[in-house]
C-alpha cells in the first residue's frame, strides 16, 4: 500500500486563519439580523410561493388519472391509464427533486429505476404498477397540495405584513393624501375609528413590523423543513432499496479486491517463487551432468542449489503468510498481531483486548488492516514507536494503530489508504485517520463484531 505520510500543507494554516477572519468580518451581523436578507431565505421563500401552482397542477394530474384509471378498470383500458398516471407522477417527483436541489440545496438520491424482467408495453405497465416509488409519487402528488396551500399563506402574509408595517414610516401619509383619512384604520365600528396616525403608534407599528420580518425567515424555513422530508421521504429512496444498492457496490469492491489479489499472487509465484525453481531445476540438470565428469563443479553447483531452495521456501512462506497467515488460525490476533509488530522497522506495542474471538473473515480483516498499516509505518511515517489496540465495544470490532510520525495521511488523493476504506466499507466497516501535519497518526478502524458459527 503506497500512502503517502508527512505531505505539505503548505500555507494551509495561514489559509484557514484568514478564511476564519474573513468569516468574522463577513458574519459580523447577528444571524437574526441577517436572515430577512439572505439569499437561502429568499430562495426558500421562493420555493414556497411555487409549490402552490405546482401542486395545484400536481394534485389536478394525480387526481384526474387516478380518478379516470379506476373507473376504466372495468375494462383492459384502465391499467395502463393508471400506469400512466402513475409513470407521470414519477416524472414530476423528478421535478420536485430537481427543485429542492436548486432552491433549498437538498441532495436527494434518485429511487430505485424500474425494474423489468422483460421489455414490452405489458412489462413496462407491470414494472410501474408494481414499484413502491411510482406510489409514493402518488401519495407526494396528493400530499403537497394541502400543505403547499397551508404555507403559501402563512409564508405570503407574514412576509407581506411584516415588511408592510415595517416601511410604515414610509407610506403611511398616501391615507391622508389619497384616502382622505388620517392613517391605517386599526379599528372601526362605525362610532370609534382607531387610526395609526401619530409618531408614537407609527413607531409601534413599524416595531411589530420588525418583529415580523425577522421571524419570517424561520417561519419559511421551518415551513420548507416539511418539504424537505416529504420530498426525501417520498420521492427519495427508501432504506431498504438504498442499502440493496450499498451491498451491491460493497459486492462489487469485494470481486475487485478479490481479483487484485489473486493477480497478485499469480505475479509473485510467477516472478518470485516459481522463477528460482526453474533457475533451479536447470541448475540441478547442469550438476548432474558434470557429476561424472567435475564431482567438484557438480557440489559447487549443488550447494548453490540449496540456498536457492531455502530463498524460495522463505518467499512461499511470506506469500502464504500474505494470503492468511497460520499463525492466526492456530492462535488468534494477539499472536498474530505481535509476529506482524515484530517485523515493523519501529518497536511497537501491541495490545489485544477481546472476550473471544472473532469470524474467521472480522479476524483476517482486522489482521490485514493492522499490517498494511504497519507498512506504511515502516515505509513513510519516519517514526519512532508505534502502537496497536484492539478491542470490543458492544457488538463492533475496534481497531487503532497509533504512531508518532510526521502525519498528513488521508483516504483521499487514491491512496492506499482509501483502498483499505473500501474493503473495510465491503463489511460494514469505518475507517477514520486523525493526522494532523507534524503527527501523531491515528487510524481507527470499526468492523462488525460477529462470532464464529
């Protein structure tokens, strides 16, 4: 694994100190104060002010096909009515997801796509009808109508009224003027006229006012934090189809990692291993021949082809030892652990916690994420000691290697790091790396605590 430990900054801590100043300079203003004027409230406040014509549009579709696909289900014409009532509320909920990216910035994954065993019209109708997404598009169509409604209003009327009693002062001698009364009637019963008209209720009024207007951003926020979770809820993917996705791409990582390392060990038996045997079998062919002719050559050339044995033999132990290392079938990761400290170029201290052992597959996991780790420690770290933990916490696998090195490893960039994120993810696996520049390194890995049979 090729991690690049201790890489440059650069200015990186100059950068963030004045990306922290310039934060402060530019938040200066209190986030009460700042609401009314920022782009997100207005975007939100656009957001809702749309969805009233579209889920009137919305709600007229659903209902309308719905409505006509029912009552044709007499006949054969009404499945793929409602089939395409039901493909066309699928199309606007992708609008919806589109709207709610752009205005209030939420990522919703699209849902599963239809999935169709054999392709035709009749196929294609069954897919639609039989999709939980297709549904719940549906149910997202007839839903948003009433709520949209609900904030169009509140939304509309506070926004309306706060900036309008805000800018009193302003306007309110267009009365006088215009309307041949004192000022904004606040009460009449055709004997008592109460109008906004001296300094000090216009003053009242343009406080309420104020007070209007900067609640109005939380309202509208809190009234689209609603849209959000119908839009995520509804329109999104539901869990279980998102972790049928999750296990697929894990399956996927776990057959390229398993391909990787078979190439792996045909590329080290081919170059290594099985190359000093035939050097070697060519050597004992040459001995054998001189053996009548030079006895002595033939010793030489012999003994020559011992120590190829044993070079050999010691390259098929540390492949085997790659694969799944016999020490920690017979005796566990603490043994295991502490034959792979002891060839780390730093002394390191291992530290094995566990109650029993792990499956055999958490086992070598863990046993492979704490040697690659040590390599890495050998090769880039430049440190001085090193330390490995291990341990249970409920019903998860804790994993931590420690060191003093110089830092600056991430899983970013394609290292190999990120490789090991990958194959510890394949698992249900976390991989978190703490390393600062200037060190220390500390990389925790999570894995599924489960027991053999």
């Amino acid at each position: 694994m090729a991690t690049e430990y201790g890489q440059g900054y650069g200015d990186g801590h100059g950068y963030d100190s004045g990306l922290s100043l310039a934060g402060e300079r530019r938040h200066r203003l209190p986030a009460g104060l700042r609401a009314p004027f920022e782009a997100r409230t207005w975007r939100a406040f656009g957001y809702v002010m749309l969805s009233l014509p579209i889920s009137i549009l919305l709600f007229t579709y659903a209902i309308t096909m719905v409505s006509l696909g029912a009552g044709l289900l007499v006949t054969f014409l009404g499945v793929p009515v409602l089939a395409a009532g039901l493909a066309g509320c699928r199309g606007f909920g992708a609008m919806e997801r589109a709207r709610a990216r752009s205005l209030l910035g939420v990522e919703v994954a699209d849902p599963e796509p239809l999935r169709m065993k054999k392709s035709g019209v009749l196929a294609w109708v069954g897919a639609v009808l039989k999709s939980g997404t297709s549904w719940r598009s549906l149910l997202y169509a007839v839903l948003q109508f009433p709520w949209s409604v609900f904030s169009f209003v509140v939304a509309l009327n506070f926004w309306a009224y706060g900036w309008a009693a805000l800018t009193y002062p302003l306007w309110f001698w267009v009365f006088p003027v215009y309307a041949g009364q004192d000022g904004l009637q606040l009460y009449g019963d055709g004997t008592h006229d109460i109008y906004l008209n001296n300094p000090f209720e216009i003053t009242v009024t343009a406080l309420v006012g104020l007070l209007f207007t900067l609640a109005t951003p939380w309202i509208v926020r809190a009234l689209t934090t609603v849209d959000q979770v119908m839009v995520q809820g509804l329109l999104g993917p539901t869990r279980l189809s998102a972790r049928v996705v999750e296990l697929e791409s894990d399956r996927g990582i776990v057959v390229d990692t398993a391909a990787a390392d078979l190439r792996r060990i045909e590329r080290d038996l081919h170059d290594g291993a099985q190359a000093r045997l035939v050097a070697l079998a060519m050597d004992l062919g040459l001995a054998k021949e001189k053996l009548t002719e030079d006895p002595e050559a033939a010793a030489r050339m012999v003994g020559e082809a011992h120590g190829e044995v044993k070079t050999a033999l010691q390259e098929l132990r540390d492949l085997a030892r790659g694969i799944h290392p016999a020490v920690l079938t017979d005796r566990g990761l603490d043994a295991a652990l502490s034959s792979v400290a002891s060839r780390c170029t730093v002394p390191v201290q291992v530290e094995v916690d566990l109650p029993a052992r792990p499956a055999p597959a958490i086992e070598g996991i863990a046993y492979f994420t704490v040697s690659e780790l040590l390599q890495n420690i050998s090769k880039h770290s430049r440190a001085t000691w090193a330390a490995v933990d291990v341990w249970r916490v409920e019903n998860r696998l804790m994993v931590q290697v420690v060191d003093d090195g110089v830092g600056g490893a991430d899983t970013s960039g394609g290292s190999g790091l990120g490789g090991l994120a990958e194959r510890l993810d394949a698992v249900d696996g976390i991989l978190v790396v703490d390393s600062p520049a200037g060190g220390p390194t500390r990389v925790t890995a999570e894995l599924p605590w489960r027991t053999v049979g």
